[in-house]
C-alpha cells in the first residue's frame, strides 16, 4: 500500500511539473509569428498553475482518477507544495528546473498535522521491540522500532514515511516540537582543530590520526558483479526488478557502514576537546576532480554535518574557520612559506626550521585562527536562563544532560 502511495505521489508531482512546463512553454512565443515545426497553444486567460491554483485543482483530478482520491488528502497537498518549492528554489538560485521524477525517484511521503499522537503502545503482552506502534491516517498502525523515546514535554508535529533499497527497508522520520529554546554550546575549555586529507581520514591538532575507511572500494567488485547481472536482465521485467534491489541494498549496506564510522569518530573527536574546529571547504568542489571517487567514498561533506550535531548534543562548541593557505603557513612562526605540491607530505620551516607532518601543521594553523575568532565565556549550570512561560523547562534540560551523560559514557 505505501508503495502504491509513493506511485502515485509520483505521478501527481510530474502532472504538476507538467502543467507548469505547458503554461511556460506557452508564452515563449512570439505575438508577431510562430513557429514553423510545432508551437504550445494554450488559452490565452488560463492562469498560472501556483501552488493554491493547483491545490484547488485536486478536487477535480481526483474525480478523474481514482488513484489520487486513495492516497491521504493532506499527503496529496503536501506534493504539490513540494512541487512549488523546488520552483521556487529554481527562481531564487537561477539554475536547476525541476524534471520529472522516474518509477522509483519519489521516496517519502508527509503527513503534515495529526489531530491526535500517532505514537502508541499496544495494549497485548508480548510486544516485539518494545511494541511501540504508529497510527498513519488510511494506512492504519504499524509495528515500529523507536530508537529513542520521545522526550517529556514535546509534541508530535509531522510524521514523514521514508522507502529505503527499493522499497524493501522503511523508516518513520517523527518531527517533535516544544516551545523551550534550547542554546547553542558556548566556546569554553580545550580547543582541537582537524584537517581533512586522504592519506589519513583526518589529522587534528594534536598530531592524532584516524586512517581512512574506504568501505566502497572494499565492496566495489561485489557491487560490479551484481550490476553487470542487472544489465543482462530485461530492463522492467521481474528479473531485473530482483537484481536492482539487491544492487539498492549493497548501497545501502555501504551509506550504513560509513555513516557508522563518521559517528564513531565524531564521539571520538568530542571525548578529546571541548571546541572542535573544521575547515570551510566546499566538498563538493573537490568531488569533480581526478581524486573524486576517494573524496565520495571518504563523504566528508557528510562527516562535518554528523560532527556538528554531535558536538551540539554534547555541549561541544564546532565552528568552521577559513581554509585558505593553511598549508602554506608555518604554525610556529607564522611565515608563509609558499605552495607546495601534493606528493611534499613533511612540512619543513625555512625560517625556524619546525619539522612536522603536513597534515598535522594544516591543523595548527586551523586551531589559531579558530581561537582567535572566538569569544570564550563562562557559564555555570546554575546561569542557564530558559524563557519565563517555559513549564516544559525542567524536562527539556533535564532530557537534554541525560542525552549528553549518556553518550559520554558511551
């Protein structure tokens, strides 16, 4: 059933998109000529397919089609406003149309609002995993694994369904809400800075190295033998729908693996300073060179997003610092000593002639400018200030050191 749904998500989204591209197409011709191969006529009054337009539109599209009338009224609202926003994103940023999504493309759809908690208990004995149990509005209650218990005081807003390896692994991604602000870690204690590198996963400042991971190299000629099956299948039979899934769970299986080590390393990291500072560099620059597939296997863009939710879970202070010519400063004397190739991997001083890794100087130097950019300020437990209509405040700090307490002792 929820694969039916995603389906047809699908192709509501593109019959959006569709009308869309035909309104545009439309204007772009001239009023003084047409031209000589084929022209989009459409009415000269018919109005612009905007979100509100298309979303009073759905009344009829369901009477014509019966497959959108059995998905979820709010789910159905929620793809056209999807729909728009990647438009809108398009018009602000000046590049990137929204296509067409292909069978499989569309993988999650939202439950926007729920009238009354969806989270519940079974009443039987015997639960399985704790028996926790989801209550999706047409789709009925579904046995779930909770990771973790939702915390006292917060409310259930939205409840995103998520299709995972083809459909095979789903997920329940549950938006909670409270009304307390909770403050973002200040600078204070230990400062330690890394540096990104192939050679080693990451340097930091203190001269400590992580080797690197290099989980799709390792399984890349299991997943060259599984795809290399899929291109003998017929595309869209049964066969090839069966060797694509399994191609779909290598991949899976391989996100898993690194995501794993990335939060590894981040506990790591936080277990051995209190201010942790990364390189601004763009990732997805250095992804398009000739060392790309190394870059997109290490997924160092997605190591800096984990590292910052970790350090903020811990009460860890992250900032990132400006990456420019780290290399090329000696961290003892400050002199700039010039580019150097990649192959030079010993950092050597001509001027005081401090001798280090290149890794490790690229490091220092990220730990003085990040220093020099902070301000340190102290504060106690006993000087946290929550707002004054906050009765959830006990249980949200109180879940929040309980958080923090635990995966410090992890």
């Amino acid at each position: 059933m929820m694969l039916d749904w995603l389906e047809t998500c699908r192709r509501l989204y593109n019959r959006c998109l569709r009308d869309l591209k035909t309104w545009l197409n439309g204007k772009k011709c001239p009023i003084d000529r047409c031209s000589l191969k084929q022209e989009y006529i459409v009415p000269a009054d018919l109005p612009f397919p905007s979100y509100l337009e298309q979303k009073r539109q759905l009344t009829q599209w369901k009477k014509e089609n019966p497959w959108f009338k059995a998905v979820h009224s709010q789910v159905t609202q929620d793809v056209v406003k999807r729909m728009h926003n990647t438009w809108e994103a398009f018009k602000k940023r000046g590049f990137g149309f929204p296509r067409f999504k292909k069978y499989g493309q569309f993988r999650s759809f939202l439950f926007p609002q729920f009238k009354n908690p969806p989270l519940q208990l079974p009443s039987q004995e015997g639960s399985w995993r704790g028996g926790y149990q989801i209550k999706l509005p047409k789709i009925g209650s579904v046995l779930i694994e909770l990771h973790r218990p939702i915390p006292e005081g917060f409310v259930i807003k939205q409840v995103r369904v998520l299709s995972r390896a083809r459909g095979t692994k789903w997920h329940v991604v549950i938006t909670v809400q409270s009304n307390v602000e909770v403050p973002n870690p200040l600078p204070k204690g230990r400062g330690l800075a890394i540096d990104i590198g192939l050679e080693n996963f990451l340097t930091t400042s203190d001269n400590f190295t992580i080797k690197p991971a290099r989980f799709f190299r390792e399984l890349q000629s299991r997943l060259k033998e599984l795809q290399r099956k899929a291109s003998r299948k017929k595309k869209g039979s049964k066969n090839w729908e069966k060797e694509q899934i399994g191609v779909a769970k290598l991949h899976h299986k391989i996100a898993n693996y690194r995501k794993n080590f990335h939060f590894q390393v981040a506990h790591q990291l936080c277990d051995q300073g209190d201010m942790i500072f990364v390189e601004d560099i763009d990732f997805g620059i250095s992804a398009k060179g000739f060392l790309g597939k190394s870059m997109l296997d290490g997924g160092f863009g997605q190591f800096r997003t984990i590292l910052k939710w970790v350090c903020w879970k811990r009460d860890k202070f992250f900032a990132q610092v400006d990456h420019k010519y780290s290399s090329q400063i000696c961290p003892n004397c400050g002199t700039h000593t010039g580019k150097k190739p990649l192959s030079q991997r010993q950092y050597i001083c001509p001027e005081c002639n401090y001798q280090t890794t290149r890794d490790h100087a690229a490091a220092e130097v990220l730990l003085q400018r990040g220093l020099g950019s902070v301000q340190f300020v102290r504060m106690d437990d006993a000087e946290r200030k929550l707002p004054s209509n906050g009765d959830l405040s006990g249980s949200v700090w109180d879940w929040l050191d309980k958080c923090r307490s635990r995966n410090t002792q992890e």
